[in-house]
C-alpha cells in the first residue's frame, strides 16, 4: 500500500537527530515530574509524620495516595490519549502536578495533604504513562530502546534532584523549622519543572501516529521525515496506515486484547508492570532515610545517603540507555531480576545481624539499585510502550500503567507496617522471592522486541501461537 503526501512538503532524506533529542527531551520532563513526586515524599514523610501525628498505616497512606491517584489517571490518560491526542494530555497532566505541589506545600491538615496528593496522583498517572508512549511512537525503531530510556532517565534525574532538594532544605535550619516549614519547601519546588513541562510540551508535535488514525497524512509525514529522512518516512506511513487499516475492521475494542496472541501481550504488560514494583524499589525511593536511620545512622546522615542512591539512579539509567538497544529488553530483565535476588537476600540477612551494619545495608541498597536501574527501571517502561497496536495502545497502555500503580499503591502502603511488624529481614526476603518469580517469568513469556518497528511487533503478537514458548521474535 502507497500513502501519498503533499508534494509541497520539504525534501529529507536523513531525519534530524537533533530534532528526536530535543523532542523527547521535553516529553521526558514528565519522567522527571514522576521521579520527583516520588522521592520528595522520602524527605518529607518524617517531618509530616511529627507535624500530624501519623502512625504507621496514615504515614503509609499519605505515601501511597500518589499510586492511587496514578491508577485512575492512568486510565483517563489511556482513553484521552486515544481520543484527543497525547500531546493534550501531556498537557492535562503538567497542570495537575502543579496544582498538586501547591497543595501540598499550603496543607494545613491530613486531609488537605491527601486530597492534594490525589491530584498529584493523577497527574503522575497522566505522565507516566503518556510521556513513554509518545516517545515510542515519535522515535526511529534502530534507537527506540534509548529514547524511551530518557523517559526512565526523566524518572531518576527527578529523585536524585528531589533528593539534593531535600538534603539541602534538611540542613539549612532547625529540625523545629523543618517540622514546620522544611517539608512545605520540598513539595513547593516542585511547582518549578511542572511549569517548565507545561511551557515546554507547546514546542513538540502530536504523535504522527496519532495523526495518521485522524486522517491528517500529510502532517504525520512531514514529523516522520524530521525523524527519519524521506525514503525511511514514506515506508513507515505505509506500514502505519496498513495496520490502522487492520484495526480499523475490529473497530479496535478493548476486546481486541483478549483475543489470541494479543492477550499474551496483555499478560506480559501486566505482569512486568506489577513485578516491576516487587523488586522494591519503590520501598527504597519512598523510605530510604527511614531504612538507613533503622540501620543506625543519624537522621541528617540517612537524608544525605539517599543522595548516593540518585546519583547511583543517573549514571546508571543512562548505562541502561547505551545498552538496551545492543543487548536487548529481555537479556537485561533476566540478569536484572537474578541480581537483585541477591542482593535483596544479602540485605535482609544484613537485618538478621545482632548488630545491623548501616554501611552494609547501604552497601546492598546501593548495588540493589544498579540492577534495578540496568533493567527493570527503564526496561519495563520500553517492553510496555512497544507491544501494543496503535489504535489502542493508549488504554492497553492504561491497563498495564494501572497494574504498575496498583503494585506501587500496594509497597507503599505495607512496606512501613511490614518493616514495623516483621522487620527488614522477612520484608527484603519476600521482595528478593518475587525477583525470583520475575526471571522465571520473563524466561517462559517475553520475546526479544530490539529493532522492531512497532508494526512489526504488532504482527508477531498478531500470529503469536499460544501453544509455543515465546523466546525471540
């Protein structure tokens, strides 16, 4: 099938790096807006616990109000996104994290914190999921793996700023002032990269697969030949509009996804999303000074120790960057997981000691973290933006989004209870157990997605035969 083009439009034929970069830059912030809500509540959790007299289940609550905000956001995302375009939700999502983070800044009591953090919630849904998929759709296949990985980078350069944010305001005045006012500065910076996104998104395009399913060919063709150059541009039209074309005859239903070899897809999305959050790290991002101070270090000590863990998230999301696309999604989700097993059973037997090593548990945490980044931390995002076709990618996205916030929603609220009750040992234990199921899964299930075009994938779920182990594509 042939897709013609406006003969007015502006010869190419190499694409423009620059312009993908700068393009998925800006739609990384949302990462970033993801990363700092995130960890801003690391720094902030001991001083509001003071503040409003939190036991552990309330402390836990007041955390996990963002994934439960994040699960209904996702989902309004995820039919938005299919309806309006991304980019206007991209948009819906910047001005809720804004209003969120003032909020939070001017609460004056348990309930305005929650329903503040609700809406922060649902921004973060919006962006989380959005911000992956629109790169996805935006970026050349031979460098998709990387340029998704920014929105993971987004992610960590978030909680590591978040985490210098915190440190700083910590050990600028009192531990009476940082009760009092410390913890309003830290959720109030946050109004500063929610503006910037919001300014920002108004320079990017809609995605030019979006564009093509509204019928607007000449202007997804003039994005793809910035992406791609003319020859690349004109091919992927046409397989973009063949497989709109595809779906178009199912009407593209939701039920399309449980029909067979997509429902796989669906199995797989959710999974990894759920098993993503297992691993942990989110205890970590939302706890880390809490952990570090029941290892026995000093309350400034612990908040400066998680710095190192955001600084560790940085380097190492970007090692990711540089490999996902040579390696591939499924070797480094197998080493990934098998990593932080081990490391999760040395951490919980670092616990189990008479007298617990506060440099060991930051030691475990730290290399924890290194696998958790070189895999599952950007990984998952990349498989889940990938294996879904176009028509619906939005809500099939907003079903595995909202399986990963669900998981996230449920680490938050019982890590703090679990630590309380059965102590860092059993907890740890139990996240490395489900590291272990992880491998196991990825194994039997996940196919090999580096070098694809989306339409590609889109055919090999499309034929996938349920009775075969799925291994490589």
């Amino acid at each position: 099938m042939t897709v013609s083009v406006s003969s007015g439009t502006v010869a190419n034929k190499t694409g423009s790096t620059l312009f993908v970069s700068l393009v998925t830059s800006i739609a990384a912030i949302g990462g970033f807006l993801f990363g700092y809500d995130q960890g801003v509540i690391s720094g902030a959790i001991g001083f509001l616990q003071t503040q409003f007299h939190m036991n552990s289940s309330l402390m836990g609550f007041v955390s996990a109000c963002i994934p439960l905000g994040a699960m209904l956001g996702v989902l309004v995302a995820g039919f938005l996104s299919d309806r309006i375009g991304r980019k206007p939700v991209l948009l819906l999502g910047a001005i809720l994290f804004i209003v969120s983070s003032l909020g939070c800044s001017f609460a004056t009591s348990v309930g305005f914190l929650i329903v503040s953090r609700l809406i922060g919630g649902l921004g973060i849904g919006v962006a989380s999921m959005v911000s992956p998929m629109y790169i996805s759709e935006i970026s050349p296949a031979r460098i998709r793996g990387r340029l998704v990985g920014t929105n993971q980078l987004g992610v960590v350069l978030g909680i590591f700023i978040v985490y210098i944010v915190n440190a700083v305001i910590a050990n600028v005045h009192t531990q009476t002032w940082d009760q009092l006012f410390g913890w309003r500065w830290m959720f109030g910076v946050g109004v500063v990269p929610g503006l910037l996104f919001f300014i920002l998104l108004f320079l990017v395009p809609e995605s030019p697969r979006f564009l093509v399913k509204q019928g607007r060919t000449d202007s997804a063709f003039q994005i793809l030949q910035r992406i791609n150059g003319q020859e690349i541009a004109q091919v992927e039209l046409s397989d973009i509009a063949i497989a709109l074309k595809e779906e178009r005859a199912s009407q593209g239903l939701l039920s399309e996804l449980f029909k067979r070899g997509i429902r796989i897809a669906l199995l797989v999305a959710v999974v990894l999303a759920v098993m993503q959050q297992f691993t942990g790290t989110s205890a970590v991002a939302y706890y880390a000074p809490i952990i570090f101070k029941d290892s026995g270090a000093g309350a400034n000590a612990a908040m400066i120790e998680t710095v190192f863990i955001g600084a560790l998230k940085v380097i190492f999301t970007i090692v990711l960057m540089m490999l996902i696309d040579r390696v591939g999604r499924r070797t480094l989700l197998l080493v990934g997981s098998a990593a932080m097993a081990v490391f999760l059973i040395a951490l919980g037997i670092s616990f189990e000691m008479a007298h617990v090593n506060a440099g060991l548990v930051l030691a475990f945490i730290l290399l924890h973290t290194v696998a958790f980044e070189l895999s599952w931390g950007g990984g998952v995002w990349i498989v889940i933006s990938e294996i879904f076709p176009t028509r619906i990618r939005g809500r099939a996205m907003a079903i595995g989004s909202f399986a990963l916030w669900g998981a996230i929603y449920l680490v938050t609220q019982f890590f703090p209870i679990m630590m309380n009750h059965f102590g860092g040992s059993i907890t740890f234990w139990v996240f490395a157990l489900m590291c272990i199921i992880m491998f196991l899964f990825t194994l039997r299930f996940l196919p090999e997605t580096k070098g694809k075009t989306l339409e590609e994938i889109q055919t090999h779920w499309n034929a996938y035969d349920e009775e075969a182990t799925v291994s490589h594509l």
